[in-house]
C-alpha cells in the first residue's frame, strides 16, 4: 500500500535525511517514538470506552415453536398470557404459538415435519404413530418427575408405545347421551331411553308430537365419524381393536348392527338429513341447542359449548348411551396429550414450559379455557369428582373404552373410518369392508 500517495502527501524523499546531524536524527526518533506512545495510549482509551458503552453479547435465545389444539375460542388468548409469563420468568427462551382447529391440527403437523420444520411441542390426540417413527422424546423427559407423579396413572397408561409412556395427557373427556327435557316430557316420554329399542319408539314419539324436530341429531361429517362409530358399535359389543391377535376388528356383526340400527332410523326420518355430511359441533350440536334436535351424543364439555352457543336457555340432561338389547351402556373415554419433538434438540426448553404450564394454576386455566373436561392431574382431579357437572363424568370413566390410541397404525385406520362413514347410511356393509381394508393396510404400514 503506498500510504503517502493514497492520502494525497508528495513522496517522501529519503535522500534529504544525508544532511541531518546524529542529533537532529535523535530527536526525531524521539518523535516518532512519543507519536506512536501516543497513538498506543489513544487506541487503549478508545477500547476501553467502547467495553463500557457497548453490552456483552448474550447467547443468543432458544425459540421453541408450539402446535396447540384449539378446543374453544378461549384457548389463544390463555396461550399468550401464559407465553408472556413464562418468557418473563425464563429469559433466553421465546415461545412461538400457532393455535389451530382441530380438523386441521393433525394434517399442519404432518406437514411441518415433513418441511423440515417440526414443532417443539404439539398437543392433539394421536402420538403413537410418531413414537414409532421416533419422532419423539420420552414423556419422562419433557416433564420434571414430580409433574409426571401427579398425572393419573390410567391415563399414563394409555400414553405408552410398546411399554414406554411418549406423551403426557392433557385433559380427557367421556361421552354422554343429552337430551331436551321440555321435549321429551312434551312428547310423554318420562325418562331418556336406556336401549335402541326405547330410542326407538321415543324418536317415534317425539316426531308425531313435533314434526319440525328431529329426534335424533346423527353426526357422521369429519368432525367426529370415529366417536360415533365407536360409540354406537360399543354399545353392541363392538370394540376397535383386539389386544390379543394385535388385528382391527371393524368389519364384525357388532359394528353392522349397529350401522344398520342407525340406517334404519336415517330412512325412517329420526334424524337429520343426510348425516354424513353433519359434523357435530356446527350441525348436530348446532340444532340441538336451536331446539330442533331432541336427543345428541354429547361430551362434558357439551353444556358450557351450548351456553356460549345459543343453547343456554335448552333444558337439558344427560344420561348413559343408549345400548343394544342384551349389551349394557358404555361411554367412550378420550385423552389429548402434550408430546416434545426431538428434531431440534430442544428438550430442556419443552421440560420448562411444559412444567410451567403443569404448575396448578396455569393448569386449571389451561382447564377453563379449553372448556371442561376431566383433568389429567390427580390434584385437579379431586376438585373436579366434586363437580356437579363433571362429577358424573368422571364416575363414567370405570365403563369407558378407548380409541387404540396406542397403536401405531391407528391414525391411518382412524382416517377410514371418517372417510366411510360419510356414506355409510348408504351401505353399511360396503364401509364396514372398505374401513376393514384400510385397517388392515395400515397395520401392514405401520407395524406396532
């Protein structure tokens, strides 16, 4: 580099230095000697200014991407006031949030994965599939052992892959049969019907009196086929699975007497035009809280839906379902879970929040918002037994079955008993063969 040149000074001629006495060459060292002292002093003062006016840098903060199911309109707004609390207590992790429907959930964290961008932590209600696949971190390690202690053992159980617990329930709910009271009694019915038969005369009954009501609100859409397959076919004795042979068992006489119960009252005009494309909430639901459905499948988390609904004014009760003579009344039993997704390493960051979240507190929000259900904790779980509400769902729990939510395959087999029942009024058998397929491919597919 030609310093001199480049800053605009003439060369610097050397040849000038012969004529200068050994002590004028003395002095300028001196000069120069001092100069660069100086330059040196200056260059420390200026370091040193700019370590005091400049912050160290601090590692730069973990973020976290969060999936969570959307039970009610509540749940987005609990989420960031829990986000905002648990950022402020754990400086260096940011939480991101996506809240998403449930008809959506499973299929967006299907494609996250798939993306390359998989979540940290997702709550829904299937994880034995991605236990299998590895995606996931033992429940042991997304929870501290004192959290994991107070979750209820039976619902622990139901979270396990060949032995191993992969997700930490949620919350859980059973399934009861609700009816309108100022309907029925209108109708001289004086209690809920216990069997088919007694559904049957009653619907009978409750559309000579109302002819504008359908007596029975059958919802077979996306939203919840699987539940009301499950349920209908319980209570003739059918169940999903087979522990035993390790096989679906859902093309069985169970299962086609209870479809061809329910086409029988389909053709007979006892429910809702075209159930297959009914979905629960904004159809079945929907009328019953109108007042122009009488009898539904419903939940624990059912009457607090229907009072922020239109259904607040709906005289309503709830009773055991409806079973098949000769069979005894089931409920269906229904966990959700939290699961830590090990793709980006982040465990410790899961365990906090998750914790966070467990901490009674946040939990019993977590609870409110999501609308009553049954808690997954025995600490909340002793409140709620004592609930006039969900007291009695609890109680349930002891006849409940559940979805083979343990089986790997059961999310594909799942999807073919929606797809079905969409137009299963139509040919009962068909589906049931169809859905059998289906069943067996996935097991094929997804070897538990």
């Amino acid at each position: 580099m030609k310093y001199g040149h480049e800053v605009g000074h003439p060369p610097f001629r050397i040849e000038t230095r012969k004529t200068l006495t050994l002590t004028q060459l003395g002095v300028i060292q001196m000069k120069k000697r001092n100069a660069a002292r100086l330059a040196t002093i200056a260059a420390i003062s200026l370091g040193a200014s700019m370590a005091l006016t400049i912050p160290a840098a601090r590692a730069a903060d973990v973020q976290i991407s969060i999936v969570m199911a959307s039970y009610t309109d509540a749940m987005s707004p609990y989420y960031k006031d829990l986000i905002t609390r648990f950022e402020a207590a754990n400086p260096g992790i940011t939480v991101n949030l996506d809240v998403v429907a449930w008809p959506e959930i499973g299929q967006k964290v299907k494609t996250l994965i798939a993306s390359g961008q998989s979540p940290d932590i997702v709550n829904n209600d299937v994880f034995a599939g991605e236990a299998a696949d590895g995606l996931l971190y033992p429940a042991d390690q997304i929870v501290s052992p004192s959290t994991l202690a107070d979750i209820i053992p039976a619902f622990m159980t139901n979270s396990q892959y060949k032995g191993v617990a992969y997700a930490v329930p949620d919350l859980a709910s059973a399934r009861a049969f609700f009816y309108n009271k100022t309907i029925l009694a209108g109708a001289g019915i004086k209690k809920p019907p216990a069997t088919w038969t007694e559904l049957q005369v009653d619907a009978r009954k409750i559309k000579a009196k109302y002819p504008s009501v359908y007596p029975l609100g059958l919802p077979l859409g996306t939203e919840e086929a699987q539940g009301e397959f499950t349920l209908w076919g319980g209570g003739n004795g059918g169940r999903l699975y087979n522990d035993t042979t390790k096989k679906f068992t859902i093309n069985t006489p169970q299962y086609l007497g209870a479809l061809n119960f329910l086409k029988g009252l389909v053709n007979a005009g006892l429910t809702e035009p075209n159930p297959g494309k009914c979905n629960r909430t904004d159809c079945a639901w929907t009328l019953f809280a109108k007042g122009k459905v009488a009898m539904v499948d419903g939940g624990v988390f059912t009457p607090d839906w229907l009072s922020k609904n239109g259904g607040a004014a709906i005289k309503w009760g709830a009773a055991a379902e409806p079973h098949a003579p000769g069979q005894s009344d089931i409920t269906l039993g229904v966990q959700d879970y939290f699961k830590g997704y090990k793709a980006n390493g982040h465990v410790n960051e899961i365990r906090k929040f998750l914790d966070f979240l467990f901490v009674p507190a946040n939990y019993q929000g977590f609870l409110t918002a999501a609308g009553g259900f049954i808690p997954a904790t025995k600490s909340a779980g002793a409140a709620a037994a004592k609930d006039p509400i969900i007291g009695p769902y609890v109680a349930l729990l002891p006849k409940a079955i559940f979805y083979p939510g343990t089986v790997a395959a059961w999310p594909a087999c799942e999807a073919s008993i929606v797809t079905e029942m969409g137009t299963a009024m139509l040919d009962p058998r068909k589906a049931l063969v169809n859905m059998q397929k289906k069943c067996d491919a996935s097991l094929v597919a997804n070897p538990s």
